[in-house]
C-alpha cells in the first residue's frame, strides 16, 4: 500500500517537471526528440536526459562490473524513483497518452497514428526478442569464458607439470650422460692396465727365459771346470799354449771392453737426455746386459786362464761369479722396487686425472647450470609474455562482453564451436590422466632405482669396512714382519760378532803358522849346520882313516858321538813333525768348525732370503689390496658425486614443491574467500527471496569450490609428504656422505702408512743387500785365505814366471782402475752437484705448490673462474716439473747407486791386488830363500852318507799327504758348488711358484675384469634403452605441447572473427537504429505540426472519441497484453539484483495504466 502511494506521488511529480518543461520550452509547440525516442526503443535503461550522465556512466560501469565478476554484480544498487518515472514518460504509452488527448479529427494523421504504433510495437517486439537472444549469448559467452579460463589453467598447470617433467628427463639424461662417461673411464682404466700388465708379463717372460738361459750356460760351465780340473795334470802343456791365445784374447777383451765403455757412456749421455722413463730403462738394461755379457765373456776368459794358471784363480772366479749372482738378485730386487714405485706413480697419475676429471665434471655442471638458468629466464619471460596476452585477452574478452548484446546470428556456430572445444578438452584431459599415470610409473619406478642404489651403496660400505679391516690386518702383520726383520737384524748382528771372532782366530792362527814357519826355518838351518858339522867329521874321519890306526879309537868315539847328534836330530826332527800334525789337525777342525758355521749361516741367509721374499710377495699383495682400496675409494668417489647431484635434484624439487605448496596454499586461501563470499551472497539472496534456480546455481558453486577444496587439501597432503620424504633422503644422503668422506680420510691415511712402511721395507732391503754382501765377502776371503795356505807350498814354482806377467798386467790394470776411479769420482762430483741442484729446484717447487694451495684455498671461498684455470694450468705445469725432477732424480739415483757399486768393486779390487802384490813379493823372497837353501840341502845330501831311501819315502808321505788334502779340498770345493746348484734349483723353483701364483692372481684379474666389463655393457645398454624411451616420452609430450599451442592459436583466430562478427553486427544495428529514429522523426513532426498547449491537450481528452480510437486502443491493450503475457526477461545469475528494480517498474507502469487508461 505504502509502496504503491509512494510510486504515485513520485509520477505526479514527474509529470509536474515535466508539464514546467515543457512550458517552457516555448510558444506551446509540442515535439518529441532523439532522447525520447531513444527511451522508446530502451524500454529497460535506468537512464535518461534530464537525470543527468551521472546515471548513464553509473550504468555502464554496472554493466562492466557485472561480466567482470561475481562480486560486483553482488554490489549493484537499485534504481532510484525518478529514473522509475523517467522511464514511464519515455516509453511509447506515455506518447501514446500523449496523443490520445491530442485532437485526433483527421483520419489520415489517425492512420498515420496507427502505422507508427504499429511499427513501434513491432520494434518493440524485435528489441525484446534481440535483448533476450543477447541475453542468452550473454550467458553461453559467460560459460565459454569460463570453459576457457579453466582450460587456460590446466593448460597452465599442464604446461607447468611439463616443464617439471621436462626438468626431471634432462636431470636424468645428465645423470645418464655423467655415467656414461664414468664408464668410458673406467674402460679406459681397465685397457690401460690389462695393457700395462701384458707389458709386465712379456717383460717377466723375457726375464725368465734370459734367467733360464743364464742358468744352462752356468750349468754347462760347471760341468766344464769339473772336467778341467779332473783333467788339469794331463793338459798342462796344452794349457800354456792355450795361455798365450787366452792373453791375445784377453788383450782383444780389453779393447772390445773399453770400447764397450765408451758405448755405454754414450748410451748413458742419451738416457740423461731422453725423457721418457720407459726407454731410458730399456736401453739402460740393453745396457747392462751388453755389459754382463761382455763381463761374461771377460771372466770366462779370465776364469779359463787363470783356472790354467792355478786354483787360486779358479777361487777369485768363484768369488767374482758369486758377486755377479748376488748384483743380479739386487738388480732383480732394484727392478721389482722400480715397479712398485712406477706403480704407486701410476696410482698418483690416475689419482691426478681423477682430480682432474672431476674439476672438468664440475664445470660442466656449472656451465649446464648455467644453461638450464638461462632456459629457466626464458620460460619465464615466455610465461611473462603469455601472462600478459592472458591479460590483453581478458580485457578484450570484458569489451566484447559489452559488444556481443547484439550478436544473435552467430549463435549457432558458436554452440557447434563450444561442443567441438568440449570434445577436445575432454580429450586433452583424458591424455593428461594417461600422462600423470605414466610419470606415477615412472616415479615408482624412480624410487625403486633409489632403493636400488641405497642397496648399493650399503654393499659398498661393507665392502669398504672388509678392505678396511683387510688393511689392519695387513698393518698387523706388516708389524709382525718388522719384528721379524728386527729378529733378523739382531741374528745378522750376532753372527758378525761371531765372524769377527772367528777372524781374530784366523790371524791367531796366521800368527802361529808364521811361527811355525820361523821355527821350521831356524830347524832348516840347524840341520843345514848340522850337515856341515857332520860334513866336517866325514872328513875328519876320511883324515883319521888315512892317518891311521892310532886314532881309530878317537874316529870311533867321534862317529858315536856323530851318531848320536844324528839320533837327536831325528828325534827333534820327528817331534817337530808330530807338533805339526796336530797343529794341522786343529786347523783342519777348525776349518771345519767355521765351514760348519758358513754352512750354517748359508742356510741362515737362504731361509732370510725366503723370508724376505715372502715379505716381498706380501707386500705385492698390500699393495694390491691398496690398489683394490683405492679403486674403491675412486668407486666411492663417484658414488658420493652421484648422490651430491641427485641431493641437488632433490633440492631442487623441494623447493618446486614448496613453491607449488605456496601456490596451492593462496589458492586455498583465495577458495574459502571465495566461499565465504558466496555464503554471504547465499545469505543475501535469501534475505531478497532470489529465485530457487539461483539458489540451486549457487549451492552447485559452493559444492564445487568444496570439491575443489578437498582436492587442493589431497594435493597438499601429498606434496607435503613428498617434500618429507625428499627431507629424509637428503637426510639419508648426507649421512652417506659425511660416512664416505670419513673413509676416504682413512683410505688416504691408510695409503700414506703403507707408503712409510714401503720406503722402510726398501731400506731394510738395502740394508739386508749390503750386509749379505759384505758376510759373502768375509767368507769369500776366508775362503781364499785357507786355499792359500793349503796350495801355496805346491804353486811356487809354477806362478813364478806367471806372476810376474800378472804383476804388470796388475800393475797396468790398476792404473786404469785409478783412473776409472778419478773418473767415476768426478762423475760422483757432479752427480752430487747436480743432485743438490735437483732438491733445491724440488724446494722451490713444493713452496710454488703449498703456494699454489694456498692461493687455491684462499679463492674457493670466492670467485674463482678465471683466476681458478690460470692456478690449474700453474699446477699442471708444477706437477709436470715435478714428474721430470722426480724422474732425473731416481735416474741419477741409479747412476749414483751403480757408481757406487762400481767404486766398491774398484776400491776391493785395488785392495785385493793390493794384497796380492804384498804377498807376491812375499812369497817370491820366501822362494828365493827356499831355493837357496834348497840347493843348499841338495849339496849337503849329495855330500851325505845318509841314505836316500829315506827321504825319498819322507817325499813320497809329503806327496801323498798333499794331494789327500788337495783331493779333500777339491771334494769340498765340488760339495760347495753342488750347495749352491741345489739353491739355485730351490730358488728357481721359488720363482715358478711365484710366477705361477702371478698368473693365476693376473687370470683371476682378468676374470674379474671380463665380468666388470659384462656387467659395464649390461648397464650401457640398459641406460640407453631407458634414454631411448626418456626421449620417445619428451618428443609425445613436445607433440602435444605442439598440439595445446596450435589449438590454442585456432580459439584465438575463432575469437578474432567472433569479433569481427560481432563489430559487423554492431554497425549494422547502429545503422538500422538510425534509420528507424529518422524514420520515426519525421512521422512525428510531420504528423504534429504546430504547438499544443500541455493544459489544452490535457482538458480535451475525452472529446471526440470515435471508431478509429477505440481500435486503437484495442490495439494497444492487445500489445500491451501480448507483452505482459510474456516472461519476463533476465539476465542469468549475475543480473538478479538490477531485474528486481525493472519488475517494480512494470508493476507500477501497469497501476498506472489501469488507474488512467482502465486497462
């Protein structure tokens, strides 16, 4: 009630302004304008003139706000009163009302009247049914944005997964790259051992024939000398003639030898020069083995010529063939201690190209960072771009929303369009299932490798803690080792105090024989008197004979007195024979005691030379085991870079995940705002009583954000999980690190003590050499000194003439030895200089390393690009001058160590000849007086009386016990050598052992290597069948990429024309709407000409009503009817608040017309 007055008294004010404007307007003419005209075909605008363009521009943003969002078509006000009004007068009833009270006597402005209404209510009718078309294009407008803005946003999301996934593929395919090259390396690693010990094995090999070759030509020369010294007494003759052809030999030896020496200072000057190691140890052991074969040749020469001169020779050859054996034994031990350090060098070098891979691997993880950086700015500026055209489109989509009112002729296509947009989204999102299924596959399958490799890496560290405990237990035993070797020390220790002893028994006993010799001279001279004293009384007697009887009784008592000087003599004779019987007896028990105690200590050094060799093999196997550690670690190594890239992966995705929990956080955010707001409108549009199908539109929108809701909770939940569970494997993975770092740090301390324990093993090894050498050469000299003593009394004769021509060839040899010596001094000299330069140059080296780290140090910490390559190339360079110092190094270590060896060699045999010289001249002054009185006992026996059946027999016992004693001695000399071949035997049957149990070790290396390799291969082909299949995936999802773009492109161009159709339409409305108001312009001021006065008009409206009225207005109730018959027209959901104001216009246009018109 309250409502409907309201709504009158507003129309009559209404009126009231508008009958003051119209009086005003002039002298009464009556016309109607555009704006009038205009309210006749907007029946619906809430706007007008005369309320101002306050009105118009509150109702288009309204109308903007309404396709923007929801919430501002929440905000909408209602239309005020006067606008009620404004409405009212501009519509064609209210000119309709108009007219009625205008005279209406002619019938031709009556039909005029008629056809105008007509066309108005016709026009009426299409702007209703076009506003309604609108209306319903409005609405499939609306949806088709919102189709399309959730597709953009699972095109979005998609294309965001794509790129994650895109990530992940390159991750894998680095990953898959990295292993690549690991194995390539590997297999390179592997050639060049597998090559590097079948190097070894034809080195070994070429030894051991040149061993086994050594072994029959000394064999063969045994069996020689055996059979020349049996038959030495039956070729004496033959001998000196082959002497005089053994001394031009000798003398052709000598000038092949010095020419051989020049050779080899040749060879030595171009070994310094080269730089390569493997030559120069290939032409330094051409070297030797031209040199020991020409040594051969010389002492087998020498050895020939001087077992033809005497035994004592035969001895020295002896001396000097066990001096070879035991510098072949060192050689061997030089060479295999060579190897062992070329092997740790080798270790060092792969070491090196480790470092240095692995400095290489990180640039180019730093470069493919930098590159996937790069990528990353690109795809988001890509992003940028499209966020921007997203916008642009938006904006254009909101201006085509207040274009496309009046697009009703494309309706249908773009229904046909919507379905086919429908089927391809339903299409794209069932391959985006297929999709997600696939990568939840594959992520399975991802997280089962990551078991796999956690399975792997708790092999490798039981297998690492196994090496480790391997290493202590070869720490223990090299300990136990030491102890042993300390033992040894101590025995060795004991027995040169005991060889020192027996040496002050040897001079004691030298002393003695001496005395013996001085009594058995001063006995000689006193028999030598006595034979002139009994010279003296034969001729006496002869005297006393031929003087006569007289004296008989004087000449008997002088023969009895002769007789028994005889007698005593004899007896002093026989006495002084029997003390040296015995004290040749306690020599020969000494000897034999001492050759007891060389036996003895033979078996000593043989059992410490097996000793020593199974420390050697022990140490090899350390050594191996330290390789096999190291091989591990290097294993370890990559194995943590592994973990460190897939730890950086993992981060990465993290952090993804977090952003995309961020993302889905604000969206949830952004949904419950959502809710809330549609629970308040819900609230509001209960209030207002909205119409139930809003009601149901809305509640299916808030189920829908619920759902939405739920699964943005869901995703949550699991990314939240998933970002714990990563949290835990980089947990897991650092764990693993920080264990793999602690056993690398007790790897390389591991290494560094047995490095230590190296160098001390070589030491004691040197040690052991010298001090074997030096027993072998007391024993060698005792051994000398006793053959001396046995044969010198039967050699005087024989080594007169060959001394002398030994002396001078002595002598001379000694002069060359001298200057050998101040050669090899000098040599010495600048060895040692040049050494010293060589440590100074390595010091100054080590200060430009710890430098060089240093600087390295300081730098890590900082931008280290350039700076970083120019300190590598430093080091690099420093590394390569320590490689070649290293190496002049050990090669003037050799020099040094063989100028050593030849000085001991040169200084024991000038001592030696030395010795000889004293004790030549020695002997020849003992000769001469031998001689002398020789001649001496041979005059005084052919004087005697004496018979010489006698002293033939004493010759004949001498003779006798001469050769016994030289047939025992040479049984010993044949017993000792036999010694040696049966050691030699058990020595070269050690080193078949040895060299089986190399081979088998090498067969099983190989084994293992093949299988290393099959399973290498197996891994190559599996990483490239799943690269294969990474890169099928990555080209289907770029295929579909490809396809999502170019339906997006074809939406685009669809929309383009959408537009062009929609301006068209537009121009073509504004063009019929222009026609239509000149149309209707000129009707009605043709049809009303002249002015009416409002008051006139209104006081004669009842007049002159006839048929022609009342038609019309049965026409115009008809119209009227037919347009309330209809529904009454709405603009979706979105419109509900701005209809409800329209409604109570129509009910209050309706009063109205019923109160005035009677409708």
């Amino acid at each position: 009630m309250w409502g409907n007055l309201w709504v009158e008294a507003e129309l009559a004010e209404a009126k009231q302004v508008r009958r003051e404007r119209m009086l005003s307007a002039g002298s009464g003419s009556f016309s109607l304008s555009e704006d009038d005209f205009d309210g006749h075909l907007g029946r619906g605008r809430p706007t007008s003139r005369r309320s101002g363009t306050t009105a118009v521009n509150g109702g288009s943003s309204r109308h903007h706000g309404d396709y923007t969002g929801v919430d501002a078509d929440l905000d909408l006000s209602v239309s005020t009163d006067t606008e009620m009004e404004d409405v009212v007068d501009q519509s064609p009833l209210a000119n309709m009302r108009i007219t009625s009270q205008s005279p209406l006597n002619d019938s031709s402005t009556l039909l005029k009247l008629n056809q105008r209404l007509q066309e108005v209510s016709r026009q009426l009718e299409r702007e209703k049914a076009g506003r309604e078309e609108g209306q319903v294009k409005v609405r499939s407008l609306e949806s088709e944005r919102n189709d399309l803005k959730r597709r953009l946003d699972t095109a979005n999301r998609e294309k965001s997964n794509l790129d994650t996934i895109k990530i992940d593929l390159e991750g894998e395919i680095r990953k898959l790259k990295y292993q690549l090259g690991e194995e390539q390396e590997r297999r390179k690693t592997a050639d060049t051992v597998l090559n590097k010990t079948k190097e070894q094995l034809a080195k070994k090999e070429t030894q051991y024939s040149q061993e086994v070759e050594n072994k029959q030509k000394s064999e063969l020369t045994i069996r020689g000398l055996q059979i020349e010294l049996r038959s030495t007494q039956s070729q004496v003759k033959a001998l000196e003639e082959e002497r005089d052809e053994a001394r031009r030999l000798l003398s052709a030896e000598k000038q092949a030898r010095q020419s051989q020496e020049e050779h080899h200072n040749e060879q030595m000057q171009q070994l310094k020069n080269e730089e390569i190691s493997k030559l120069s140890v290939d032409r330094q052991s051409e070297a030797l083995n031209k040199l020991e074969s020409a040594d051969d040749t010389r002492r087998s020469v020498s050895d020939h010529n001087e077992k033809l001169k005497s035994e004592l020779m035969h001895l020295k050859i002896e001396l000097e063939r066990q001096r070879t054996r035991y510098r072949d034994e060192y050689g061997l031990l030089h060479s295999e201690n060579e190897e062992l350090n070329n092997k740790i060098e080798e270790l060092k070098n792969e070491i090196r190209m480790s470092e240095e891979a692995l400095a290489h691997s990180h640039a180019m993880f730093n470069n493919q960072l930098a590159q996937v950086k790069s990528q990353n700015a690109v795809l988001t500026a890509d992003l940028d771009k499209e966020r921007s055209q997203k916008d642009r489109l938006t904006a254009e989509l909101d201006s085509l929303k207040q274009r496309l009112q009046s697009a009703s002729q494309e309706l249908e296509k773009g229904h046909l369009a919507r379905n086919e947009l429908e089927r391809a989204s339903q299409h794209e999102r069932d391959e985006l299932k297929r999709a997600i299924d696939h990568k939840e596959a594959e992520l399975s399958a991802l997280r089962e490798n990551k078991r796999g490799l956690g399975q792997q890496l708790g092999t490798a560290e039981s297998r690492i803690k196994g090496l480790e405990h391997e290493i202590q237990m070869t720490q223990a035993s090299l300990n136990e080792k030491n102890n042993q070797l300390n033992n040894l020390q101590r025995d060795l220790d004991q027995r040169r105090g005991n060889l020192e002893t027996l040496e002050q028994r040897v001079l004691q006993e030298r002393d003695n024989s001496t005395k013996l010799k001085a009594k058995l001279e001063t006995a000689n001279e006193k028999i030598a008197g006595l034979q002139n004293e009994s010279l003296l009384l034969k001729q006496q007697a002869e005297e006393s004979k031929f003087g006569g009887r007289p004296g008989s009784r004087g000449a008997g008592g002088e023969q009895d007195r002769l007789q028994g000087m005889l007698d005593r003599m004899k007896d002093e004779n026989q006495r002084l024979k029997d003390s040296l019987e015995e004290k040749n007896k306690s020599l020969t028990d000494t000897v034999n005691m001492m050759r007891e105690e060389m036996r003895s200590q033979d078996m000593n050094r043989s059992s410490s030379n097996m000793e020593y060799q199974r420390m050697q093999q022990e140490l090899s196997d350390a050594m191996k085991r330290v390789s096999l550690a190291e091989a591990a670690l290097e294993g370890v190594k990559k194995a943590k870079d592994g973990l460190e890239i897939e730890k950086n992966a993992l981060q990465g995705e993290i952090e993804r995940l977090k952003s995309k929990v961020m993302g889905l956080e604000e969206q949830r955010h952004d949904s419950q705002t959502k809710i809330r707001e549609l629970q308040d409108h819900a609230k509001e549009m209960e209030r207002h009583s909205v119409d139930p199908q809003r009601k149901a539109e809305l509640e299916t929108s808030v189920q829908k954000l619920q759902m939405e809701k739920a699964q943005l909770d869901a995703t949550l939940k699991h990314e939240q999980t998933r970002a714990e569970m990563m949290q835990k494997d980089l947990e897991d993975s650092h764990k693993v690190r920080s264990s793999l770092e602690a056993l690398v740090a007790n790897l390389k301390t591991s290494n560094v003590h047995l490095e230590d324990k190296l160098s001390e093993e070589a030491a004691n090894r040197s040690l052991f050499a010298r001090d074997a050498e030096d027993s072998r050469a007391l024993w060698e000299s005792e051994v000398k000194s006793r053959s001396k003593l046995g044969l010198r009394i039967a050699q005087l004769e024989r080594e007169k003439a060959e001394a002398h021509t030994g002396v001078d060839e002595e002598k001379r040899r000694i002069k060359r030895m001298a200057e050998l010596k101040k050669m090899s001094e000098e040599k010495m000299h600048e060895e040692m200089q040049r050494n010293t330069r060589l440590q100074e140059d390595l010091a100054t080296a080590r200060m430009q390393l710890r430098g060089a780290k240093k600087k390295l140090k300081e730098f890590m910490s900082g931008d280290w690009g350039q700076e970083r390559k120019a300190l590598q190339g430093t080091i690099e360079t420093l590394r390569k001058q320590v490689g070649e110092v290293r190496g002049q190094l050990e090669q003037e270590e050799q020099m040094r160590a063989k100028a050593d060896m030849l000085n001991r060699q040169l200084q024991n045999d000038m001592t030696s000849y030395k010795t000889m010289e004293k004790e030549v001249q020695r002997f020849e002054k003992l000769k001469e007086q031998i001689e002398d009185e020789f001649i001496k006992y041979k005059q005084h026996v052919d004087s005697n009386f004496v018979d010489k059946s006698y002293i033939d027999n004493y010759k004949k016992q001498l003779e006798a016990q001469s050769r016994t004693e030289l047939n025992s001695k040479l049984q010993q000399v044949n017993e000792y050598l036999e010694g040696q071949a049966q050691a030699r035997n058990k020595l070269d049957k050690l080193r078949d052992s040895n060299d089986e149990k190399i081979r088998s070790e090498y067969e099983q290396s190989m084994n293992g290597l093949k299988g290393e390799l099959a399973r290498l291969r197996s891994s190559l082909n599996d990483s490239l069948t799943q690269r294969e299949t990474v890169i099928a995936e990555k080209d289907r999802f770029m295929e579909k990429y490809n396809e999502a773009i170019k339906k997006a492109e074809r939406l685009n161009s669809q929309l383009e024309k959408e537009r062009e159709r929609n301006t068209e339409s537009v121009t073509k409305l504004t063009v019929e709407r222009q026609k239509l108001q000149d149309v209707s312009s000129g009707l009605l001021n043709t049809s009303m000409g002249g002015t009416l006065h409002i008051s006139s008009l209104m006081n004669n409206s009842t007049d002159g009503e006839d048929a022609l009225t009342r038609k019309v207005r049965q026409e115009l109730d008809r119209s009227i009817a037919h347009h309330m018959s209809r529904p009454p027209t709405s603009l979706g959901p979105s419109r509900s608040r701005r209809e409800s104001p329209m409604k109570d216009n129509d009910s209050a246009y309706l009063n109205s017309l019923r109160r005035n018109y009677f409708v």
